[in-house]
C-alpha cells in the first residue's frame, strides 16, 4: 500500500506552560515533530503533510529539510478538524493515515499494524484497552461497567483518501465537529477496525508529560587537590577542625577535600576549576572558610539545573589518623549539597610512608561526583 500522512502541528505551548508550540520542545537532543516524522519516513509513505499555523511555518519548513522524504508544509485552520480537511486536499496516494504531532513514541510496529488493518478492512484505529477500572456517571452517583468493552483511542488512523475526504466534507456541511477523525469517518462512512496500539504511544499534553519524556543527562566530574603541611597552621578537611601539630597552607584555609570536591562538581558542570573562579591572587578569598566557597559552587550547580547524584572522595594522609573524623566530614558536605548522607562517601588512606604524602610534606584529596541535570 501507499500512504500520504498528515501530522496536524496547530497546537500551541499553553497546556505544556511554553512560550512556543510543544512540537518544538526538546526530547534530549531531539525536538518532538522530529522524532514524529522519524517514525513515518518509511517506503509505504508517500508524503507527509503538516498543516500548522503561520507563525510555525518557517521552522517546520527548516526541520523537514533534514528529511529524505516529501514534507508538505500547509496552512492548518482555527480547530484540528479544519487542519486536516485543508491537508486532506493536498492527499493523493490510495490511503491516508492521521497522526498527532504530539505522539513521537510511535513505534513502527503500532504503524505496521494500522497499515496493514486498513488495508484489509478499510479504516482502522490504533487503540489499547482500557487498563483502569472504568465508571459512568449516573444522576445519582455512578455505576461500574465492564472495562472490556472499552479502549482508549490513539493514532494513527487511516482510511481510504477518497472516503475520509468525503467524510470531512460532509461533516463541514452539518457543522459536525469530533476530537479525532475516525468518529467523522464513522459518522459519514461506515466501522473502524481497532488496530493494536502501544501503551507507551502517548501524547505529550501536559508539562508533566514533557518533562517525563525528556532524558536525564548524566555528568562526572574530578576533582584533585594537595597542599602542604606546617607548624602553626590549623588542620581543616571536610569543614572539620582535626587535632594535629601540623596543618595545611594555602590562601583560603586549604581544606584540601572541600577543593577537590568543588573541582569535581565544576568539572560536572563544565565550568574548568576553583582557580578560575576564586582566583588564589584575589585577597577576597585570603583565609576563606572553603564550605562558604562551596555554597558558592553549590549554587552554580542549582543554576545550572543538576543535583548531586552521589560523590565519592578519598584523602591521602600519613597523619593524624582520619577515620573518627570522617562521618562529620560526610555529615557537612551532605548538609552543603542538601542531600542524603548515603551519597557521600568519603574514605581515607595513607600511602605507607611512600612519597611526599608518606613522608608527612602534605595531603592530597581526589574526588568523583555524579550531576544529574533534565534536558530542555
Ligand atoms: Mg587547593
């Protein structure tokens, strides 16, 4: 068989709370009437069609150039109805199959088997069966009915061109308006065979729906950091004062996990290193207190749209012996990042004397952290 498709893309953002038309929305790296027309760039489809309105035009017209199929943009009307009786005129192939723009899970399997029903029974509907219990309300109250007699409609829909034009046709004369074309056909024309439809082809509705469509993107990060040990200094690692005849030197007050963490979650977020942001030539951050910096790198992550997923650092250091310290060393970063403790794991070793770590010259810290951040 041969198919035209009219995909109707009117629609506005309102219900999906967008400034634009929700066919534009970003699926990961993909907008939603991409990935719809993808799944109808098949042999069987002769042209696809989409009737839309005037101020989409020019952007539908830029997205069907990156398809190898004829892509017909046209003027869609004030209602759905009247989008696809304008495209129904530019329909010439002996079936014509009617898709919501907003259905881009589509699977081929679900237009296989719309097709091929049509095909041997004339008009055919994708639907699934009703999974919740189903009610009808009543004057009084409501009554259960038997969930087996009822489905729930998606699309494609096709039909033979000529009897669904005739259907619209007729239906524009009795000012007949439907929420999908398969009750025009039947109005007009005659039964629908129910095709098997997919539970996860959905139409995107709400902002909701959208956001649970779009794809997680998922960032690590490294952070490494060391600094070295003198008299008269105080020891701070994870925000917490550790006892110790030696301590860490640097500008701020050279808590050296709190750096690697920091570098870890700016590595994340593409956003180079600590040095770049609290510049060491700076006097603002003389003596800083490193948890306040990372408050400050914290809010870039919120800023950027991530969460911490988790984090997993590790200090190098021949002394003092760390392991009492390091739940409150955890305790402090989950506080900072807001989060449960069992995402934080800070572990410690030392490196059996060997090195500058071993020979008691410093400490080091490395640090992994996970982002988490929803696309679009
Ligand atoms: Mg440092």
């Amino acid at each position: 068989m041969k198919a035209d498709v009219i995909i109707p893309c009117g629609g506005s953002g309102s219900r999906t709370g967008l400034s634009y038309n929700k066919l534009f929305a970003d699926l990961g790296g993909v907008k939603v009437i991409e990935k719809t027309l993808s799944a109808f760039c098949r042999d069987d489809v002769a042209k696809i069609i989409l009737p839309c309105s005037e101020k989409d035009e020019k952007q539908f017209e830029e997205i069907s150039l990156n398809f190898d199929k004829n892509i017909v943009i046209v003027r869609g009307g004030a209602t759905r109805g009247e989008s696809v009786k304008n495209a129904l005129t530019f329909c010439d192939a002996e079936f014509v199959a009617i898709h919501d723009g907003a259905r881009p899970f589509v699977s081929q399997s679900v237009v296989d088997r719309a097709f091929q029903t049509a095909e041997s029974c004339g008009a055919a509907v994708a639907c699934i069966p009703v999974t919740d219990s189903v009610r009808k309300k009543e004057k009084d109250g409501s009554v259960a009915v038997d969930r087996s007699d009822y489905y729930s409609v998606q699309t494609p829909q096709v039909f033979k061109t000529e009897e669904i034009k005739r259907a619209y046709a007729l239906a524009e004369k009795d000012g007949f308006t439907a929420t999908d074309d398969a009750t025009v056909y039947e109005k007009y024309v005659g039964k629908v065979a129910i095709s098997e439809g997919d539970p996860s082809n959905k139409k995107i509705t709400t902002a909701a729906d959208l956001s649970a469509f779009v794809p997680e993107d998922f960032r690590v990060g490294a952070g490494w950091d060391t600094h070295a040990l003198a008299e008269g200094r105080k020891l701070i690692l994870g925000g917490v004062e550790i006892p110790h005849t030696k301590g860490l030197v640097g500008h701020s007050d050279a808590d050296v996990l709190v750096h690697a963490v920091m570098d870890a979650v700016l590595g994340a977020l593409g956003r180079r290193d600590i040095g770049k942001l609290f510049p060491d030539t700076d006097p603002a951050y003389k003596g800083a207190d490193s948890m306040k910096l990372l408050e400050r790198v914290i809010s870039l992550m919120n800023e950027d749209g991530c969460r911490l997923n988790n984090l997993s650092a590790v200090i190098m250091a021949q002394k003092p012996r760390l392991s009492p310290h390091i739940p409150a060393m955890a305790a402090n970063l989950a506080k900072a990042f807001a989060t449960d403790v069992s995402r934080i794991n800070v572990a410690a070793t030392t490196t059996e004397k060997l090195g500058m770590v071993g020979r008691e010259e410093g400490i080091s810290a490395i640090c992994y952290c996970s982002l988490v951040r929803k696309n679009g």
